[in-house]
C-alpha cells in the first residue's frame, strides 16, 4: 500500500469516529450555553420570541449564538447496519447509546447562518454511501461542500422553521437516507444558545467528526502533490533501510559506548533536582536523539516501561535546544543582526495593519511542541517544566526567567516561562492573557473553569471560552494588534496598576529604555551578554576536560588492540613458518638425507673394496680381459658415486637453506614477541589510564568493557549515571541557564520589533485571519513565540487549531509524549 492510500485509509476509519451531540443540561452560571431541544415537525427556533431561549437571561454585553445538531439519531443504528452488511470484526463490542445529528450549522443571535458553519457528519455520509454502493474512501469533502453551498445560497436572512426542514429533508434525501431513519418529524432539532460578546461571532471547530479528519484529508492531498516532512516519511515507510542496533548484542558495545562519551553530552542540561542526572538509558536516548536528529530530519521513538523516565529525559533534551539556539545568537555581531534586513512586513486584520518583522533562518527549527492524544500526557510535561519544585533551589533566584509570568501560565509557582499548554480556543487565550498581559485568575472560579476546560477535546470549545473569558479582569489579549509603539498602546487593554505588567509590559518597559540608549550602549549589553554565556561554555567544557580524554584513550586503545591482533597474527604466522621450515628439514634428513648419506657411503666402501689394478701379466694372461673388467667395475663405481656425491651435495644445500630459513623465521618472531610485548605494554598503560579515569568518575559502564570487551548491563548499570564528573552537572546547567539569560537580553534589545511578531502570533492563536502574511512572516511570528515560551504542547485533536497555520517540517521538534496510547493515525498531522 502507498503512502497516500494508507492516508487515505485512515480517513476512512475517522469517517465513522463521530461526536456525539451535546448533553441536555442544566446552566450553571449565565455563561455557559442553554441547551434545548426542539421538533422536527414544528420547531420553535431560538431566535423567534416564542422560543424558551428568550426567557434566559444573557450576560451583560453578550449576545446569543446559536448552534444546530439537526436530526438526532442513535449511531447504534449506524454500526448495526454495518454489521449487519459486512459483519463484525473479531474483537467486535456491542456499541452503546450515543446521539449525533445528520448536520450542524451556526446561526447568529438573529437567526443568520454564520458562513461557512455547515458541518456535514461524516458517519452520516459513510453509511450513505454504503447503502448506495458508492466509493467511500473517497468523496466526503466534496459533499460536504456541496451541502454547505445549498445551505448558504438557501439561507441569505433570518432562517425560517420551513427552511431548515426543507434543508435536512434535502441532506438526508442527498445523502441516501431517506428512509433509513425513518419518518423525519419524529426527530428532534437540537440548539446550542452560547453567549457571546458581540464583536467576535467566531465559525465554531467542527462539532460533529473527528478532529483528525481535516487534518488526514489534507496530507493525503499533499502527499499527492508530492509534499510530505521527512519523519512523516518515515513514520508510513513499510521499513526503515537503516541498521538496527540491538543494545543487548555485543557488537552494540563500541556503538553505546561511543554515544556515551563525555564529550557526546550536550553542553547543558537541565538544572535537576538534588543536581541529580540522567541514567544509563536516559543519557543514551538524549545523547542518540541529538546525534540522530539535531543537524537533520527524521523520527526516533524512546520505549520503555512505565515508571523508567521516559519522560523525564526530555528537559534535558530541551535545555540542549534551548542552548542550540543560544549558541546562534552568540555568533551574532549584534542583536539586531537576528532579523532580516529589511524583513518588515505589513499584514491586513479586518482593516487594521498589523507588521511583523522576519527572522535570520538561523534561527528557525529550535520550536519545541510536546503532543499527546490525551491532555494528562501533554500537563505531565508543559505544567511541570516552568514549576519550581522541578529545579534545584539552590539555582535560585538566579535562574529565574520571567518566573512570575511561569506561575501564571502553570497555576503554580514557577522558576521560568518555559513551556505553555496550548490546544482548545479556551487554552490558547488563556494563554495569551497569562503570559503576554499577565492577566490574573480569580482563584477558585479559575480552577472550575480549568475543570471544564478539561473537556474541551471531545465538546466544543467556545462554552468554555466565555467561561474563561468572563474570569478575566480585563479584555481577551484576541484583541490585541500592533504596528507600531502608538497603534499597541491603543490597542492593549488598560493598566489596571502601575507598572510592568505581563510579557507585554515587560516589552515596553524594555523598548522605553532602548529608546534613549546609544548603539554603543546596545552593542556592549550584546557584547557582554555574549561574553558571559561563552565564558560558562568554557567552563563547562574545564569540568570534562579530563574526562574527555576518554575518548582519545578508548580510541588508542582500540587501535593498539588492533595492531595488537595484527601483531599477533603476524606472530603466529612466523610461528607457523618455523614450524613448516622445521618439519621440511626433518622430512628431508628423514626422507632424503639418510639414503643419500646411505648411498655415498656405499660408494666409499666399495672404491674401497675395489682390487687394484690387475697386472702385466695379469692381463696378459687374461687376455686383456682383467684390465677391461677392472675398468668397467671402476667406471661404474666412479658412476654411481658422482649421483651418490652429486645428491648428497643437493640435500646438504637445501638443509643449509633451510637452516637458514629456520634462523631467519626465528628472526622474525624475536622482533615480532618484541613488538608485540611493546604494543601490549602499552595497552596496559592506555587500559590502565582509561581505568583510573573510568573509575574517577564512576564509568561503570566502560570499567566492563575495559574489563570484559562488552559494554556494562545490568540494574546497578541502569540505574547509574554513565558519567558522575565532579561539578560536571552543575556546570552544564549552568550554561542552560546562561542561555536563557542571552535570549533575555536579546528581548531587551529587540523589545519592539519582538513586540510586534508576538502581537501577530497572539492574533492568530486568538482566531484572526491575516491577509497577505508571507510563510517567512508566519514561521518568524512563530520563531518568536517559541523564543520566548520555548515549550509549547498539544493534544492530536487540538493540534490544527493550535498549529496549523505552520507548514511541513516547519516545527523543530515534535516529542510525542505517551505515543503508545495514540492510534497511528493521531499524529499524521503534527508529523
């Protein structure tokens, strides 16, 4: 299966993951919606006098906004109807009660449908088409868009009772469904009466389907198109082409081993409780995670069991990129050099302009966004960061970053603004309002509405937007817009006290002071900034630096051992030569040599042996037959004794040969025990070095190697720091919170042009629609934030609200928290 058609599949799976229809209920305060039911047959629609919504009393300055569930009906209906046709899945439960409507729409308090509120069910549309025959895995946003154009060019006034029976009698007969539900007016219309404030009738998130299918619809678009981030790439690749590497294998123990180095830690961390660091596995994920992904793109999941700090390692993973960033700003000449030149952009907000200013590109791709499928997940992480039992005390005060501003964001007290939790429109703006106008909660009313608000991702969000709206002091930071120090100002809601009040305040507080210092001035607070967060790097880097020899020793040592191998194969091969001379030099004495001698002998004797040479006479008598005889015995004497000689002096020659070979083999292997013994002596030395420092700062882990040849395992291992360097930790967190300190300074220097992109940014997260914002202007808008809040989270169901006017690969990271209890398809979005 392709990567668009596995896209496409799981559209079709959230086709039939619907909403149910809000809950008859009892108001509790004059904020939240009345909600009511009303007959098909004849329905009293709110916006008509006759209609109980009249009789409930609206808050001050708040008008009504209506939202339609039209034609409840039971979605049991729907799954036994599939059942019935294609039969259940093993595993399969019996569904239980739950109402959804055909359709839903949203009207204003006088009865205008709000444009473009058209919301078709898509279970509604599935079973449809199933009982057509037609293709679902496509088509859904096609109809929708048809019914939603009927709806608006039907509805141009105040709707009639007739006119929305007209409309759901046309839906379900477009739909297919006609008569599966039976008789339409034994169904019931359902309203949602909001209060609202006047100015901001904002189009509600879909009400009815899942939140991801917008979201699934539009990659599988864009995978089409053949536009896709890298780890979205790898998340739907049917396998990964890279190695494994398999921590229990042996073979793993230089690779671990390696990403276990000093000098493969980040130069910061987070400044722990108790100074205490990560352990074993911890150290090993955040170490891969940076050497993996830190210069790249891609996907890396952490496993492990409940309980092991899976989580936990993740501050220091941010404190790394956090430090990463500071690291681009250090390298700046000045403080403005962070911006474009000439990077001053005007965008249009129902009339207003509103500027922002672009960003060096240097520094995009540090944003930090924590999601999760469930809110619990992405609290453990946003909420906790900024709190300031989650930092040593000892760092205290100095480590404080806009620490008051964190305590509004967490609700607890903090040590920095470090992370906020994004997610429902309730979520964002009280985001806004805490951290950008420091707005403050009215105590146990703000924790109610926190309550309600924990509901938001399964029902819709603008109840609890009035809600937490109505707990402010002051007016929603949505209204805020800027281009200039005069237009902000105008803009801002007003001071309630004197003085500094919000990131806001803060910001002009900053720029007043700018304004009235010299570019000298500017650039020796830049200079010294830059200078003091260098000087805790070195350091940082002055605490490992022994320790950091580690590596050059482990690397020595491996090459020794390897000349070592070399060396000693060498040995063995010489050894086997003597061994070979030596037995050829025993086959040839044994073989050769005797006989030979044998032979020779032999000959001597005979020559010896042999009678003299016969006589005068002798011969005479014989008739020269002596003589002959004699000579013939001599010459083939003298014959066999040449051979016999001839041999002899062969294998004599060869035996010399190879004794000479033997002496030079053992030559050989003189030079080569030599050797060796020199390469061994220093490899005891390199161990004997890497050991004590091993054992100086408590690198179990490497004293079993050092040992074993196999990297440390074990529970005593695991539950170890790979490294304890003395004053170590606290040097890196240091540097963390020097970093923080250098983007502190940058808000100072650049107060007004920052000022300017986060009023952009709050706009967006508050709803507005900018026109004529380049991809440049919304990422620096964004960039911003994250320089400022650098930790940002999200649930799934939330996060195209929260981010969605960020691009493919246009997040630096995204760490899912809890990934396990998400279905696969959750994350297609934010990845």
């Amino acid at each position: 299966m392709d990567q668009e058609s596995i896209i496409r599949y799981w559209h079709a799976v959230e086709l039939l993951q619907p909403q149910s229809a809000p809950k008859l209920k009892k108001r509790s305060n004059l904020y939240e919606a009345f909600i009511h039911d009303t007959p098909i047959q004849r329905p009293l629609l709110p916006w008509t006098p006759e209609s109980i919504v009249s009789k409930q009393e609206l808050p001050k300055k708040r008008i009504w906004s209506h939202t339609l569930y039209a034609h409840l009906y039971d979605s049991r209906l729907v799954a036994e109807k599939l059942d019935a046709m294609y039969g259940a899945d093993q595993g399969y439960q019996e569904p239980k009660f739950r109402e959804s409507a055909v359709f839903a729409a949203k009207f204003t308090a006088g009865g205008r449908l709000v444009d473009d509120s058209f919301v078709l069910s898509s279970e509604a549309w599935f079973l449809g088409r199933v009982l057509t025959g037609k293709d679902w895995t496509r088509g859904f946003e096609t109809d929708q868009k048809t019914l939603r154009e009927r709806a608006n060019s039907q509805f141009e006034g105040e709707v009639s009772s007739e006119g929305l029976r007209e409309l759901t009698h046309w839906t379900l007969q477009f739909l297919g469904l006609g008569d599966f539900f039976g008789e339409m007016d034994h169904h019931l219309f359902r309203f949602r009466s909001q209060p609202i404030k006047p100015d901001k009738p904002e189009s509600e998130d879909d009400p009815l389907n899942s939140f991801l299918l917008d979201d699934l619809a539009d990659v599988a678009d864009a995978i089409s198109r053949g536009v896709k981030s890298e780890p979205l790439d790898q998340y739907l690749r049917h396998h990964d082409p890279k190695p494994r590497l398999h921590m229990d294998d042996q073979r793993a123990s230089l690779p671990l081993m390696g990403r276990l180095m000093p000098d493969a830690y980040a130069s910061s961390c987070w400044p722990t409780e108790h100074h205490l660091g990560l352990v074993h596995s911890q150290q090993l994920a955040v170490n891969t995670i940076q050497s993996t992904l830190a210069d790249g793109h891609g996907l890396l999941g952490v496993n492990g069991p409940p309980g092991t700090g899976k989580t936990t390692l993740l501050r220091d993973l941010i404190a790394a990129i956090i430090t990463s960033r500071a690291d681009t700003l250090a390298k700046l000449r000045r403080a403005s050099d962070a911006f474009a030149s000439g990077g001053r952009e005007a965008a249009n907000d129902g009339g207003k302009q509103q500027y922002s200013y672009k960003l060096n590109p240097a520094l995009y791709g540090f944003e930090i966004v924590v999601a999760s499928s469930n809110n619990g997940a992405v609290e453990n992480v946003t909420l906790e960061l900024p709190q300031r039992d989650k930092i040593d005390e000892s760092w205290l005060p100095e480590a404080e970053y806009f620490a008051e501003l964190g305590e509004l964001v967490s609700g607890k007290p903090a040590w920095g603004l470090i992370s906020g939790a994004l997610g429902s429109k309730a979520r964002r703006n009280k985001f806004v309002d805490r951290y950008f106008y420091g707005h403050l909660p009215f105590g146990s009313e703000d924790k109610a509405a926190a309550e309600v608000e924990d509901e938001t991702e399964v029902e819709p969000d603008e109840e609890v937007d009035n809600i937490v709206e109505a707990l402010f002091s002051t007016p929603s930071a949505e209204t805020e817009h800027a281009d200039d120090t005069e237009n902000q100002s105008e803009d801002a809601p007003p001071e309630e006290e004197k003085g500094p009040k919000g990131f806001w305040g803060w910001l002009n507080v900053s720029a007043e002071a700018n304004a009235v210092r010299s570019p000298e001035q500017r650039q020796e607070l830049w200079q010294q900034a830059v200078s003091d967060y260098e000087a805790v790097k070195v350091e940082e880097r002055k605490a490992c630096n022994d320790a950091s020899r580690i590596r050059e020793l482990i690397l020595a040592i491996l090459k020794i051992r390897k000349t070592i191998a070399e060396d000693s194969e060498k040995l063995r091969a010489f050894e086997q030569s003597l061994i070979e001379v030596a037995n050829k030099l025993s086959r040839l004495d044994n073989e050769e040599g005797g006989p030979a001698n044998m032979a020779l002998k032999k000959c001597i004797d005979a020559f010896e042996k042999l009678p003299k040479k016969p006589g005068f006479w002798s011969n005479l008598f014989s008739l020269g037959n002596a003589r002959r005889d004699w000579r013939t015995a001599r010459q083939l004497l003298e014959s066999q004794h040449d051979i016999a000689k001839a041999e002899f002096a062969r294998i004599t020659r060869l035996s010399q040969q190879l004794d000479s070979n033997k002496a030079q083999v053992e030559g050989k292997i003189a030079e080569a025990r030599r050797v060796l013994q020199g390469s061994q002596q220093q490899d005891q030395a390199l161990t004997r070095d890497a050991w004590e420092l091993a054992t100086t700062h408590h690198a179990d882990h490497l004293l079993a190697w050092l040992k074993d040849d196999a990297i440390g395992r074990g529970d005593v291992i695991e539950l170890a720091e790979p490294w304890r360097i003395e004053g170590w930790r606290k040097a890196r967190a240091r540097v963390f919170i020097q970093a923080l300190k250098l983007h502190r300074t940058f808000f100072e220097l650049e107060a007004s042009r920052l000022r300017s992109n986060l009023f952009m940014i709050n706009g967006m997260l508050g709803g507005s629609r900018f026109q004529g914002m380049s991809r440049d202007a919304i990422r620096s808008a964004w960039a911003s934030l994250f320089m400022v809040v650098p930790v940002l989270s999200s649930t799934f169901a939330s996060f195209a609200r929260s981010f969605g006017s960020l691009g493919a690969s246009e997040i630096g990271w995204l760490l899912v928290d809890e990934a396990g209890q998400a279905a696969p398809q959750a994350a297609v979005g934010a990845l």
